[in-house]
C-alpha cells in the first residue's frame, strides 16, 4: 500500500555501508516480504552468526523514520480509489504485514489509512511468516471470511506464495523484485499498478465476493 520498497532499499544499503558492508543487495531481496526473524535468519545463514543484524536494522530504522519524518511517506498509486471502492461495495479489508506491530500501526496513522481497515495483523503475531499462510489465515479468521472468499494484494514472490498456500487469490503487483515465472504461476493477476484493481471488483471475475 505504500510507495516504500524503494526507499527502504536505499536505506538499507546506507546503514549496511555505515558498516563496511557494500554487496548485500542481493541478499536483501531475497528478504522482502518476510519478517525480522526470517529475515535475520537469512542474513546470518550467508554472512554468519556474527553478522550484526539487529545492529544494521536500528540504523537502517532510523534512515527510514528520519526520512518518513521529513517527506512524509507516499502511497501507492490508485490505493485510495480503490479503498473507497471496496468500501463503497461493503468490502471489509485487513492489514496483513510482516512489519511489527509496534511500528505498522504508527506508520498506518501516519498516512491516515489505520481507520480504514477492520484488521490489521502483523509480522510478531504470527509463528511463521511469508511466505508460510499464517498471517493471511489468522487476518481471515479474524475478520469472520473464509481464506477461499479472500484476495489479497501482494508485491512480493513471498507474500504471493503465503496467500497461495492459504488458498485465497493472490494479485501480484510487483515492486522492486522482479516476479519469478513460479511467482507468475500461481498469481490470479499480475497488474502494473493498483489502479487496475478497481476493475477486479466492479465486474464478475470475483464473482465469489
């Protein structure tokens, strides 16, 4: 929902060189969509158990808040059209972000969008993340809706495979990770952005809702 990717990328690679560290994009991509946990995991399974994760995360928080604080923090294009379309139609809508709690729904505030929503799961409620179901099953179940009546919106490889494995229609807006064909696979859609969205719920292809 927010236009972030990009400049969380920008971050991270600011605080991984504050710490001598140039190459570690790669390794990063490989990690959005999931959790700190899994994403620690990951960085410390190629760099060692010495790797200064929680260290590297402080700053590249701060670079990020810092950054929110000063320009404010842009949404994605057509997200609020298509809110105001979901809501119109008597939609309910949920949150399903591997952030943490303690820092999604200050960002949500932020931007006006936490009123928005009836749920909002995050990343440390949940024993596993993306791109295992948990969190989109346990947003479903919370908001009453089976998982098969669910679509979920997702610009990452792991969040498309979490809807997927939770069996709900997973659309893939891709963001700085390119889609992989697997990830293309198992996707209902694939749109440019969200503006196409709107179009997925004023006709019958989601004939289910």
């Amino acid at each position: 929902m927010l236009d972030t990717e990009r400049l969380d990328r920008e971050h991270f690679g600011r605080a991984a060189a504050d710490f001598g560290y140039l190459e570690l994009e790669p390794i990063y991509l490989e990690t959005v969509g999931r959790n700190w946990s899994d994403t620690r995991k990951h960085f410390q399974q190629v760099l060692g158990e010495n790797f200064p994760f929680d260290e590297l995360r402080a700053r590249w928080r701060t670079y990020s808040k810092d950054y929110a604080n000063k320009f404010g923090v842009p949404l994605k294009t057509g997200l609020e059209n298509l809110l105001s379309v979901l809501d119109r139609i008597g939609i309910p809508k949920a949150v399903a972000t591997s952030t943490q709690r303690h820092d999604a729904l200050p960002l949500l505030e932020t931007v006006a969008l936490l009123n928005r929503f009836t749920v909002v799961v995050t990343g440390d409620e949940v024993s596993h993340g993306k791109p295992a179901p948990d969190i989109f099953l346990t947003a479903a179940r919370r908001l009453s809706v089976d998982p098969k009546c669910c679509v979920v919106f997702e610009d990452s490889p792991a969040g498309i495979a979490a809807a997927h494995a939770a069996g709900m229609v997973p659309i893939l807006v891709p963001d700085v990770v390119p889609p992989t064909d697997e990830t293309r696979r198992i996707a209902h859609r694939v749109l440019s952005s969200l503006e196409e969205a709107v179009v997925l719920f004023t006709t019958d292809e989601l004939h289910f809702l």
